[in-house]
C-alpha cells in the first residue's frame, strides 16, 4: 500500500468517526443545524439547476434597486441608484455592500421595506420543486435536531409545520434556547418581519450586538454540535466571523466538533469548522443527511436527472450571508 492509498483510507475513516458524533448528538438532542441559502436556492431551482434570479445575493440586490426605479419611487437617473448598479458588477465585495447599503437606504427611506420583502419571498414557499431536502431536514427535526437559519423566508418553518422565532421577541428566545419552544430561529430575520432583516452592514452589528442572540449562539456553541447546510462564504459576515473566532479562541485544546458539509472538492474552510464532505454530487447531501438519521435507505442514491441537477455557476467572492451566488447549490 501507497501512501496515497493510506491517507485516503485515513480521510474516510476521520470522515466515518464525524459522522457516528452527528448521529450521536441527534440521539441526545444536542445537534443544531444552521441552513444557509443553499437549501432555498436548491430546493427551488427550476428543472435545469438554474435558481431563481431574484434570491440570490446580487439578484436580490437588482431586484430591490429596479423595485424603486419601476414604482416610481426614485428616478433612474438618480446618481445613487445608478452608482448602486455599476456596483453589483464590480468583484470586490466592497462593491456589493454598497450596493445594499444605498438599496437599504433608499427603500426604507420611502417606507418600501415591507412591500418589496413581501414581493420577493411571499411566494416561495409556493415554488418548491425539489423537496427532497427540506424533507429530511423536517426529519431530523423530529428526531429532536434544533433548526437554526440565515434566510429570510419561511420556506423551512412551512415545510416542517413549525413557527418561526425572532430576534424581537426576547421570550421567544429564552423559551427557543432552553427548549420549550418549537420552531426555526431566524438569525438574521424574516421577510415577516422586516425590522429583523439584515440587508446591509449596519443590520449585521445589530444582531452582532443583540446580547441575547449572542447569548444563545454562544451556548449553542460550547454545549451542542452545529451542523452548517447550505452555508458558504456568508461565514465571513460580521456576526458569524466574530462567533467562530470567539469559540476558535475559548476552545483551544478541545477537539472541535461544529461541522460545515462540503461537496468533495469544495476548498472552502472555516476555523474552526470541520470539513464534512458528503459527496461529489449536489444531490449527495440528502443522502449524507438521511445518513445522519441511521436510515436504511442510505445506500440508495437519490438519483435525480441531469436536467434536475443543479448547474454549476462562477463564484463572486461575496461575503454575504444570505442569497448570493457563492452560497448558490455549490455551497451545498
């Protein structure tokens, strides 16, 4: 035998023994997944894998900005909105941000927060064509995991028939953390709620600074196991590039045991997150899921066509959180 013939049995093994400790922290209630944009972009792309324009994290950005030009509530010409759009198409992550800083303050300044939240994601929970995913996610639910989410819709909480948690409500969220409360806990807000909802730098700190939500993403942190689906480089955003090194930091001599699932060649690294790989195929994180549940249908390969398998699309280098290309089906 090889060496490259034993660290490849040695990277299989480390990768068996990561998935007995999931299997393990569900059966004591103590696994909390955190869905990323990935699961809606996935669960809702059309038969070709492309996803919906309007929810990823540029699209989103058009989207809001044409929102003002076609309701009449700002002038195309208006030098702002015109140096938001040139914004979208510059790489830089900079770029981007202003974009969303000048949409957010332009759509809340008109009072059209709201109505354009409600023009994007009201419907979504309609458009679901691969259920698959939210399907094993509602499973694991009711094998006692806690779900957790960076986006903006409802489409999770509808699916497993549970309500969603806020950050507004402190109630809601000493009852969510301690467990008498049954739903999906919106880090970042809802559409439902568009006080909550993190658009642009300044929401970032807001949840950055909320001490009861860093209260529980902290506990979460030292006594549970995090599972990170459909999450990419919004890791990077304020809140949760703070959280990480903060349990980086308190935690060192221990080994870790949060998760972020990764296809095979996903080169994507997060400190200190473990690398799970599920496979090399977008559809094997159903199967990796079902795994986590001890199903026997584990070996069977949920088999989709290529016209169902979702497209593979150039990265942007976004540091965004929610819907954005680089946490479009290739972060799943």
């Amino acid at each position: 035998m090889n060496y490259s013939d034993e660290a490849t049995r040695e990277a299989a093994r480390r990768q068996e023994e990561i998935l007995a400790r999931l299997r393990e922290a569900l059966k004591k209630h103590r696994l909390v997944i955190m869905t990323g944009a990935g699961v809606t972009l996935n669960v809702t792309a059309d038969s070709s894998g492309k996803p919906l324009s309007r929810i990823t994290w540029t699209g989103l950005i058009r989207n809001g900005l044409d929102y003002l030009i076609e309701e009449n509530i700002v002038e195309a010409s208006d030098g702002r909105t015109r140096r938001a759009y040139e914004a979208i198409e510059d790489p830089e992550v900079g770029g981007l941000l202003d974009a969303a800083s000048t949409l957010s303050n332009q759509i809340k300044q008109h009072g059209q927060f709201p109505t354009w939240l409600e023009s994007v994601f009201g419907s979504l929970s309609r458009e679901i064509r691969h259920p698959a995913l939210l399907d094993v996610l509602k499973a694991l639910h009711e094998s006692g995991a806690i779900l957790l989410t960076t986006n903006y819709d409802d489409v999770l909480e509808k699916h497993c028939g549970i309500q969603r948690v806020g950050r507004s409500k402190q109630e809601d969220v000493f009852r969510f953390r301690r467990g008498d409360l049954t739903g999906v806990f919106h880090v970042h807000g809802s559409y439902h709620d568009a006080d909550e909802v993190v658009l642009d730098t300044t929401d970032y700190y807001k949840v950055k600074s909320s001490d009861v939500v860093q209260d529980m993403l902290r506990s979460f942190l030292q006594d549970k196991t995090i599972l990170f689906v459909g999450c990419g480089s919004g890791l990077e955003d304020p809140n949760f590039d703070a959280l990480l090194r903060w349990a980086s930091e308190g935690h060192k001599g221990i080994s870790n045991r949060h998760c972020l699932l990764i296809r095979d060649d996903d080169t994507a690294k997060y400190q200190p997150l473990v690398r799970v790989k599920y496979g090399p195929r977008y559809e094997d994180l159903v199967v990796y899921l079902q795994r986590i549940l001890g199903d026997q249908t584990e070996t069977q390969s949920v088999e989709l066509t290529t016209s169902q398998r979702p497209a593979k699309r150039r990265r942007t280098g976004t540091r965004s959180n929610f819907l954005e290309p680089s946490q479009e089906p290739e972060d799943l």
